[in-house]
C-alpha cells in the first residue's frame, strides 16, 4: 500500500479506481464528510451549517480534497464517489 501510495504521488495525471480508491482513503474524515455532501449537491453555506464549521473551513476542506482526488471540479465529485464505492 505505501509504495502504491507513492507511486500513484509520482503518477500525477493518473487516474484509475485502484489509484483514487488509496486516495480516497487518505481523505480525513472531516474531508470525506463535506466531499459527500458536496457530492450531494449541497452548497459551500449548507455543508458548513449542518457541520458546524464555517464556510471558509469547507472551502479549505474541498480544496485539499480535489488536490488528493485528482479533481478540480466540484460536478465531478458524485461520479468520482459512486465508482470508489
């Protein structure tokens, strides 16, 4: 797992579900939270609502996850989620 971990980081336009399935699992498990509400379609405000955080701190968490995802793109984030499943 470590050294798939480390060559999926030196691969970095690589996609397949092996590869983000190990980077999914590198997600915390605020990140993964607010990724499946966004994956929902719940906007920056509502996920920062209904986990009591602020919106900015949402901000933050979906930019660190699209960077370990491999995504920038907030509409690819249910596709992404339901092949990891």
């Amino acid at each position: 797992r470590t050294r798939a971990l480390a060559l999926a980081r030196r691969c970095q336009g690589a996609r397949t579900p092996a590869l983000a399935g190990l980077v999914l699992g590198e997600l915390t498990a605020r990140q993964r939270q607010v990724v499946a509400l966004a994956a929902a379609g719940l906007s920056n405000r509502e996920i920062a609502e209904r986990l009591t955080l602020s919106v900015r701190t949402v901000g933050n968490h979906l930019y660190s996850a699209y960077t370990r995802l491999g995504t920038g793109d907030r509409g690819a984030l249910p596709c992404l989620l339901e092949r990891l499943a």
